[in-house]
C-alpha cells in the first residue's frame, strides 16, 4: 500500500516516482496527472485542473464512455482519461509478497 506522502513528481519529466525504504524507485510515466495541495487537496488531478483523476474513473465505472466524457468536458482530451484509468490501475496494482515458512 503506497501513502500519498511516498509520492514525489519529478520536475524534469513531470512523472510519479513512488520511494519505498531501501527499495528501488518504481516509475509510472503518466505526464498529465499532477499533485498540487492547493488544488482539490493534493489529491490526483488532470494537468493541475480541478478535475480529478477519481471523478474521471468514476464516469467509465458508471458506463460513460470516453465520447461521452469529453462531450461533458469539453477541455479534457482522450489522453486525460486514458491516463486517469493508467494511474487508477497502478495504484490499485497488488503486491504479492511471499511469507516465511519457519
């Protein structure tokens, strides 16, 4: 389970890098969801708009499809949905982690 605070957007490529202790750095390239606590309280937004990544994933669950979504919001783009879906699968993403065996 990654905590909002292991996120950290760097600010050459704008992607997510999630920092785990004495881990190697994991890297989604997703350029359009952006991290600003004075926007929607630093939840998972599209391109620094008060549109966050959750409201765009809720519309596909309940049906809409991405026409549809546009239409209704007419300053999102195709990429914008398609990379709220790619961060809402990363990080629903499981780890399995083998136990020991005494």
């Amino acid at each position: 389970v990654y905590k909002r605070q292991d996120l950290h957007i760097a600010a050459e490529n704008r992607s997510i890098q999630v920092l785990e202790s004495h881990e190697d750095i994991k890297m989604v390239n997703l350029d359009r969801i952006t991290f600003d606590p004075n926007i929607m309280g630093g939840r998972a937004c599209i391109r620094g708009m008060r549109v966050t990544a959750g409201m765009v994933v809720g519309l596909v669950a309940e049906g809409h499809t991405t026409e549809e979504i546009l239409e209704a919001y007419p300053y999102l783009e195709e990429d914008d949905v398609r990379q709220a879906l790619t961060y809402s699968a990363w990080r629903a993403a499981e780890i399995e982690i083998p136990l020991a065996v005494p």
